[in-house]
C-alpha cells in the first residue's frame, strides 16, 4: 500500500559543481517547484575537494516543469 504522505521524486541534477545546487534551487523556489538535496554532507567523506557528486531532486509532477525552467535560464542539468 502507498502512503499518500511520500511523493515520488526524481532526479534533476547531478554535479560535482558545488555553487550549481545553490542556483538551481533558487531558480526552483522562484518558481514554487519543490526541490530537496541529497549528498550535501558528503565533504566530510571526501574532505570538501569534490570528487563525490551532489544531487537534486524534484517532486515526479514538477519535473518537466523544473527542466524548463533551467533550460530558459541556461542551466546545464542533462542527468
């Protein structure tokens, strides 16, 4: 049985770019898409010289619409 409390999310953006996330999410808050990042504590593993990739993910729903977005705004997202 699903639980109507967890939406199902994809994943927007990998990169090892560690200002990319930042941009990317302010242009999805601007946008009212919800957004969450994975990975972001992963410099205490690599010691903060970003060899390990963060991720973004989007609620399945907003995710063409979050692609548009970047794509009008010239972010490089391709996953």
């Amino acid at each position: 049985m699903r639980c109507p409390y967890i939406l199902p999310m994809e994943e927007l953006l990998r990169t090892n770019d560690i200002t990319l996330v930042p941009l990317v999410k302010t242009l999805l808050d601007a946008e009212g898409i919800d957004s969450f990042e994975l990975d972001v504590n992963m410099s205490v593993l690599e010691g903060s010289i970003g060899i390990l990739p963060r991720r973004l993910m989007v609620r399945t729903d907003q995710a063409d619409r979050a692609r548009r977005v970047l794509r009008m705004n010239g972010v490089r997202f391709e996953v």
